[in-house]
C-alpha cells in the first residue's frame, strides 16, 4: 500500500510504525474470510481491510477521528485472526492499537460511552472494587429490565451466580517447589480473574509446584494494562504495565526467573508486547527483557516432564482463545497436554473465530458479541462434550454464560490429571 506521510509526520514513532504496517498491505482481502464482524455484519468497513484504509486516510492526513472511523474501529475486536491468515505479515495489532491511541486524543465521544469507559477502567484492573461492583451487579440483575442501556444490561449480566472469596495465595509470597527445584517462576495472577475464578491461580500454583517450579508472586505486580491499552489509554495502560516490570526486574536481578507465566492468554499477549510498547523509553531494556520471560502457562509446561496420565473417560472440548491461538501463536500446546493427562480432546467447528468476548467487547457491543457467543456455544455443543476448557478467563465467562456444559481453564483439567482436586465446575455437575 502507497502511502504519503510527510517527513513530520514520520518522526512520531507510532506514525512511523502505522507506515511501516500499513506498507506491508497488499490489499489481497485474504483477511476478510477470518474477520468475525465482517462474517456477522457483512460490512467491508467491519473487515480488517477496511479498517486499514480509514486509518491510513485519518492518520495520513492528521486530521481528528470522526464519528464513522470511530464505530468501525470500535467494532473490531482485536482477536487478530486477520495476522494469523495474513500472506504478507500486516501487523494488524499495532496499527489498531495506534489507531486507538489517536482516537483517544482527538475525537470526544458522546458522554454515556465516556462514562461506561472510565467506568471500566477504574474497575476492572482493581480486583477488590471489580468484587464490590460485581455483587452490586448481582443484586441489580433482577431489575436489568428497567435499564435504557444494552450495555448496562450486559454488565448485569455478566456477574457470576457465585462471586468466589478471596485466595491468599495471590498476595506476595512464594511457593516453593515439591521435591526438587528445577525452575524460578513468576506467576501473573492477573486482575478480573482474581475477582472471577480463584481457582485458576490455585490450580496453577500447585501444578507448577508438583512439576518443579518454585512460584513467585511478585510484590507490586498488578493489572497487565490490555483493558485500557485497547481503549487508547496510552498513559494508564503504560503506568500499570511499568509497574509489572520493576515488580519482576526485582525478582529477574535478585533471586532470578526462569519464566513469567501467564495463565491467562489475554494478558500474555500484551505482556510479550511489552518490548513494542516501550521501545522508545528508559524502560526498553528492561521490558524487552520481560517479554522474552514471558511464557504462557502451556508453554511452560511443554518444556516440563509432564506425566502420561491413564483415560480419564471425559471429553474435553478445546475452546482456543483469539488471544493464545492468534495473539500468541500457541496452537498446539494446550492440547497436546491434556491428551497426554488422558483426556479426549475435541475441537468445535470454525475454531479460529472468536466467541465475542475480547476483553470488553462483550460490554460494550453486547449485540454483536451475543451473536458470536451463540454461534460459538453452538459449534461447541455439537461436540457433545463432558467439559468445555479455555485458557482465558474472559472466554470461560462468555460461554458458560450461554451453555450448561461445565466450562474450566485447561490448567484446572492438568493440575486433576496430577494429584489435585477435581474442578469444582465438573464437581458440580456431577
């Protein structure tokens, strides 16, 4: 793709990034076939492709985002399946995330969508007040009928039935290895997972400890910055994503660090992004240095001597999250795992395409994260499986939200196969 940036213009690093991204385009549409909005819309506009042009054309020529550029980049749900499919490499990623950025500084959008935004980012990172409005959803849900709002009767919906209590193994500490230590790893327990499903941290914990990890939960480690790094907010986002990398430097220049698990795919794309993020700060080193640590918690294990486990008699339906299978590139992993804990694995039609979670999607587009969600629950059931697994907490919430199938993290199955307890989401169904 021809583009015209004047030599100004160039000297802004992320204008220089989009030229270099949007360079590389080829305008083939090959993206198009694997862009989820596109297939439920059918709006070229709602196509990465698409997309790609109204960003060159807003960025191009310097002017503030309009209303138009807005609704269609808001639509896009980052899932990035149009990297995975593209021929010609177009980091889809960092242009949008530039095209955010700039959305942020220069259009005003209308208040309500202002306050649901900062509503969200003073929340969700902050796992005690994401408990508190969680509770204050789930006795406001009986009344979502009286909201005026689609998104706010999303919110409702979205709380849990049962709010988890609070885990102590998410404070700063560290868990030494059973038997001999064979690695030093940070474990990310993430924000809304804290406030979601406690058990997905105890579980890992204790599988990396069976397996030889000595696990370290790093004093001044907090939210990974992709909630509000996905709304343009450039400085919250970069704030809470330096605080993550002092908090593991300390660790990687005290005791050191073999790893820095994620068990939660969304955050682990960001946090391997780190290195992009602050390539122009006094912090490059240091976030390069932690995006190369980063693994997530399949990687990890893969690299492990994980036992060969007998037939469990269960059927396990793998949900590949956008983020792990596209974000990441971690394909194989999960799966190959849970085939050797002894588990059949089964994997839904179209399993490339997202379920309509995507961080924050599903608030605020409930209607088009909806339709992805039903097509997504549908292709699962089909499978007629025993238990549904996903290595994202935003994708475990979305599905079990539309399906009576019992729905887990990957890494609750492993930690069973292992020696630990039975997930209690298949506990209670029996």
């Amino acid at each position: 793709m021809q583009t015209n940036f004047t030599e100004a213009q160039l000297k802004d690093p992320g204008i220089q990034r989009a030229n270099e991204i949007l360079r590389s385009c080829v305008h083939c549409g090959f993206c198009t076939a694997t862009c989820p909005t596109y297939q439920v819309l059918g709006d070229e506009l709602d196509s990465p492709r698409g997309r790609i042009y109204l960003i060159k054309d807003m960025l191009e020529n310097g002017r503030p985002a309009d209303e138009k550029t807005v609704k269609h980049i808001d639509r896009c749900l980052s899932c990035l399946a149009c990297m995975t499919t593209c021929p010609s490499g177009v980091h889809y990623m960092h242009l949008v995330d530039e095209a955010r950025a700039y959305i942020e500084k220069t259009y005003k959008r209308p208040f309500s969508d202002r306050a649901l935004r900062w509503i969200l980012a003073q929340i969700l990172p902050y796992p005690t007040r994401f408990r508190l409005a969680l509770l204050g959803a789930k006795i406001g849900r009986p009344f979502k009928f009286l909201m005026p709002d689609a998104r706010l009767k999303a919110m409702l919906e979205m709380a849990p039935k049962h709010i988890p209590p609070v885990s102590r193994n998410d404070d700063p500490q560290v868990f030494p290895a059973k038997g001999e230590r064979l690695k030093r790893v940070a474990l990310m327990t993430g924000c809304a997972q804290k406030a979601l499903n406690t058990d997905i941290n105890d579980a890992t914990i204790r599988l990396l400890r069976r397996m030889g990890c000595e696990v370290v939960i790093a004093e001044g480690m907090g939210c990974c910055g992709a909630l509000t790094h996905h709304m343009g907010k450039v400085n919250e986002s970069h704030a809470a994503a330096a605080a993550n990398i002092r908090a593991w430097m300390a660790e990687v220049n005290g005791e050191g660090l073999d790893a820095i698990v994620i068990n939660t795919s969304g955050c682990g794309t960001t946090v391997k992004d780190y290195g992009h993020m602050f390539r122009n700060d006094p912090l490059a080193a240091d976030a390069a240095k932690i995006s190369e640590l980063a693994l997530d918690v399949s990687e990890l294990l893969e690299k492990l001597d994980l036992p060969e486990g007998a037939d469990k008699g269960l059927t396990v339906a793998y949900h590949a999250a956008c983020s792990l299978q596209h974000g990441q590139q971690v394909k194989t992993a999960p799966k190959t795992l849970l085939k050797k804990a002894g588990f059949t694995v089964v994997e839904p039609a179209d399993s490339h395409l997202c379920c309509g979670s995507a961080g924050t999607y599903n608030l605020m587009q409930p209607e088009i994260s909806r339709q992805l969600k039903e097509r997504k629950v549908r292709t699962l059931e089909a499978k007629k499986p025993d238990v549904i697994a996903a290595g994202n907490i935003g994708c475990m919430m979305q599905i079990g939200s539309g399906t009576g199938v019992p729905v887990v993290h990957s890494v609750e199955l492993l930690d069973w196969a292992t020696g630990g307890p039975k997930p209690r989401a298949l506990a209670k169904a029996g």
